[in-house]
C-alpha cells in the first residue's frame, strides 16, 4: 500500500498549495484529484476563466466605447465569442499545466480520482475507469471546495437555465442574460456578456448588490453598471424559472408585492456555493459537519477526527481562492512544529467588475454596529490627474480609522486597478498603519493610488489637498 505522511483531497487554490508547502517542510505528499486537470475551482472554471473573460470582454468595450475619445480610429469592431472562450480555455490549460509542473517539481505524488475514507488513515482513490488503489496517510487534510448551489424550485438544466460554469463557456452573446443574484460572480459574468451586447438583468432578493461589502461600494457600483446598461430589480424574490425552448421565463414577487416576469435567452443562477463533500466517506472517518454542511474545523482548522484538516471552501469563511491558500499554509506548517497565525480580517474581497471594486477590514456597517468609534475620508477617482489622463474617473477610496487612536480599520474602494491597490491597504493594515502614517508616505504621481493617500489625509484630519 501507498504511506503518505500527508495526504491532501482536492487540488483547488488550497490544497495544491497545502501539498507544496508540505512537501518543502520534508513531508512525504499525496494529492488527490477527481478531474484530469489540476487547479479546482478556481483554475478550471473560476477565477482565472472568468478574468480571461472579463479582459478579453473589456478590450472589446474600449475599442467600441473608449478607443474614438483616445484619438483611436478602429473601424467597425466585431466580437468572436468563440476565439475568446478558444483563448480562455488556453489560459487554462497553461494555468492547470503549471500545477501539475509545480507538483513534479515537489517530488508530490498525483493521484487521479475520487479520493473516500475508508478510515482516519486511510482512503481508497477510485479512477474513471472503476478500478480502486489504496492510500495510508498519517495526516489528510480535505480541501474538497464548493460547488455551484441554487433554489429548491430551480432545476439547472445547464442549456438555458445555467451557472457560472456554463456561463463560461457559452458559444453565443445572449441577447437577455437574466442573472438571479447580485454577488460577485452574478455581477463580474454579468459585465462580461453586457460588454459583449447583451441586455442584462440582475434580480436580486436583497435591496442591495455585493450585500457583504461596505454600503457605499455597493451603491456607487450600481450606479456605476448601471450607466453601463445593466438593469437591476433589487428586492425581488424569484418564485420560478422555465425553459421554453428559445428562451426563458423567470418570475418573482417585486418589493411591492407584486408578481412579476422576465423574458430572456439565458438565465445566470448565481445564488451562492456551497460546500461539496459528496463522496468523500466522511462518515467512515469519523469526520463532523456543522449545520451548513461545511466540515466542521477547530481554530487549527482541525476536524473532529486529530489527524484531519480541512480548508478552503469546504470550511466556514469567505469562499475566495487566497483565503483557502492561506489556510493550506497554515495547516502544513502547523503539521510541521510551527505556529503560523491567518489574520481573517485582513483578507481581502475584489470584484473585477470596471470599475474594480475591492475592500479590506471591517465595512462601515459593521464598526457602528460594533459601536466603534469611527472617522471616515473619503476621496473621489475623478479628482486625481492619473485618472483623467486615462479616462478612468468613476469611484472613490473610503479610509475608515479608529476616532481615539486613528489606527486604520477599514479601506474600501471602487475605481481603476482597485483589485491591485487593495494590496497596498492589506500591508498597512497587518502593520497597523494609523491614517496619519498613510497620509505621510510619498505616493508616486501620477498614480490611482494616490488616491489612498488623500483618503487617509482625509480621514486623519479632513485635510486631503485635490479635494
Ligand atoms: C466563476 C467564479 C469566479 C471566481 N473568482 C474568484 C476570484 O476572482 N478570486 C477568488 O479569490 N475566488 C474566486 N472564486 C472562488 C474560488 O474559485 C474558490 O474560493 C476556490 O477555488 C476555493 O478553493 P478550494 O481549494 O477550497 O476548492 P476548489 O477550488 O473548489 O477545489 C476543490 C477540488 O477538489 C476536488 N474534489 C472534490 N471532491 C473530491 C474527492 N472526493 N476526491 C478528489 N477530488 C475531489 C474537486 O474536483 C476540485 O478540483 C470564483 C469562483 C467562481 C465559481
């Protein structure tokens, strides 16, 4: 039989890197895959096919929308959805391929198939073909991710009636994507086909999109897609969806209280992941879930089995890939002696919609209801030179500091590169960075990010210079 030191289920953003971090501390590393490729979620069918989309799609609205202001004459500019799903799925492949190179570069042991305790030590990996090999493993940690969820009256029949994944690989601009949900995936593949020519609605059973992030993101993005066309029906709880052949009806109680319908092509159902454990023989293991399904896990990210972890998606937490890399990290080097610590307020969220949207920290909402004492600055994208030199003046950077100590405990913004600048807030706010400190620290001109600096300048002491 096959003995690992450490076995990992799953090779998404956290377990491929669990394996590698294990297999530099000197442990002998399994992983085990279900799919031919490598890279889970998050390679195959999430974050990076979703942002070769949301580029390939925003090169196309430039040349038709932003290009003639520039001083760029292009002529009639068409889209080939085709050569851009063809060029996503090559961005893929080379993305997955560089895993598996990763893992030959480990010396980590590949397994394809899906990998079912049979104990706490040890666990069967079936292949396609039926046939069953063995693993014994000192530790497993699980890093089975998520999938798609929807609504119980919903059945996905992935033609019409979709998710994420389909939406990913469709051969045809939709002319009316409905999308049931106002989150980041419903919001950034909703971008994507409204940049290609799509009329698109997004139903949301909130009164507000990107529900978990500060208020004012959440407004000032609406506003913002909204200019772009997008068409929002908030408050709104979607009662049923039918495929008619060509198109789709989705209806819904509307915040007064009246049914209402919606005649598309396709409808985008976006209402969230949920935790996959299928198959997994937990209950072989010994292993618990909590009430939501996740595996249930200790500060350590430890089962309720000693020698089980688990991480990522499959646990509690933001469904985002660095925060299941994060806890991959962690879990290897605590298997290894060390005390590695995960700063969960300081993960950062993004949506790579344009403007990009990204906040770090506690939101606004969240610190009154804490009844913290707070100052906020804020300073607008369109006061800065970078900004108007490239056209780019929508959104703004909200600093939100402590109002005894100044210490920085919240940076939300909405504009140009806010994905990359979100990095920026993060290293300040581990160390602890008052408004004041920000505020003094040269920032290169012209740059979007000096916007960080007026709202810190703000939010010290009102004294921001461009505004
Ligand atoms: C459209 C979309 C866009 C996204 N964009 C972003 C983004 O921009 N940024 C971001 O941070 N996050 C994004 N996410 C979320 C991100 O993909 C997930 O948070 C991340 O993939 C979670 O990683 P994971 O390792 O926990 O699980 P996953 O990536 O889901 O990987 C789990 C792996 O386990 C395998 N598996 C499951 N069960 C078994 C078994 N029994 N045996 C063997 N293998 C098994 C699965 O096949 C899968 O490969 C996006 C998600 C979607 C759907």
């Amino acid at each position: 039989m096959n003995q690992f030191d450490v076995t990992v289920i799953g090779s998404g953003p956290g377990g491929y890197v669990a394996a590698i971090r294990a297999a530099q501390l000197g442990f002998k590393t399994a992983i085990i895959e279900k799919y031919n490729t490598m890279g889970g979620t998050c390679l195959n069918v999430g974050c990076i096919p979703s942002k070769a989309l949301l580029d390939s799609s925003e090169h196309y609205h430039n040349a038709t929308h932003t290009f003639e202001n520039h001083g760029i004459n292009v002529g009639t500019v068409t889209a080939d959805i085709q050569r851009m799903v063809a060029r996503k799925n090559e961005v893929v492949e080379q993305t997955t391929k560089g895993i598996q190179f990763l893992m030959d570069k480990n010396k980590i042991t590949v397994f394809h198939g899906v990998g079912s305790f049979e104990s706490a030590t040890k666990i069967a990996v079936t292949k396609e073909d039926g046939s069953k090999e063995s693993i014994a493993s000192k530790y497993t940690i699980i890093a089975t991710g998520s999938k798609p969820s929807s609504l119980p009256f919903i059945e996905i029949d992935k033609k019409r009636i979709i998710t994420s994944t389909e939406a990913l690989n469709l051969q045809e601009v939709p002319k009316h994507l409905i999308v049931i949900g106002g989150g980041v995936i419903g919001l950034e593949l909703g971008s994507v086909y409204l940049r290609l020519g799509a009329k698109v609605t997004v139903v949301e059973y909130m009164d507000k999109i990107i529900p978990g992030m500060d208020g004012a993101l959440s407004k000032e993005l609406q506003k913002v897609l909204k200019k772009q066309g997008m068409k929002f029906e908030l408050s709104t709880a979607v009662s049923g969806v039918t495929n008619n052949g060509d198109t789709v009806t989705v209806t819904a109680t509307n915040k007064k209280g009246e049914e209402v319908s919606f005649e598309g092509d396709y409808v985008l159902v976006s209402v969230g992941r949920r935790p996959y454990t299928e198959g997994l023989g937990l209950e072989n293991a010994g292993v618990e879930l909590d009430e939501r399904g996740r595996v249930k896990v200790n500060e350590h990210l430890q089962t309720s089995v000693a020698n089980i972890y688990a991480i990522g998606d499959v646990v509690a937490g933001p469904m985002l890939a660095h925060k299941a890399s994060e806890e991959g990290v962690l879990v290897a080097e605590q298997l290894a002696g060390q005390k590695p610590h995960i700063n969960y307020n300081l993960i950062p969220g993004v949506v790579y919609t344009w403007p990009e949207v990204a906040g770090v920290g506690k939101t606004e909402e969240q610190l009154k209801a804490e009844g913290v004492a707070i100052k906020v600055g804020n300073f607008p994208m369109r006061a800065l030179g970078r900004s108007r030199a490239s056209g780019d003046t929508d959104g703004f950077i909200k600093i939100i500091a402590d109002a005894k100590t100044d210490e920085v405990l919240g940076v939300h913004m909405i504009g140009a590169r806010a994905a990359d600048m979100i990095a920026a807030a993060v290293t300040a706010m581990e160390f602890r960075a008052s408004a004041e400190d920000i505020a003094r620290m040269s920032h290169a001109h012209p740059t979007f990010a000096e916007a960080i600096k007026e709202a810190a300048l703000d939010a010290t002491a009102k004294i921001a210079i461009h505004s």
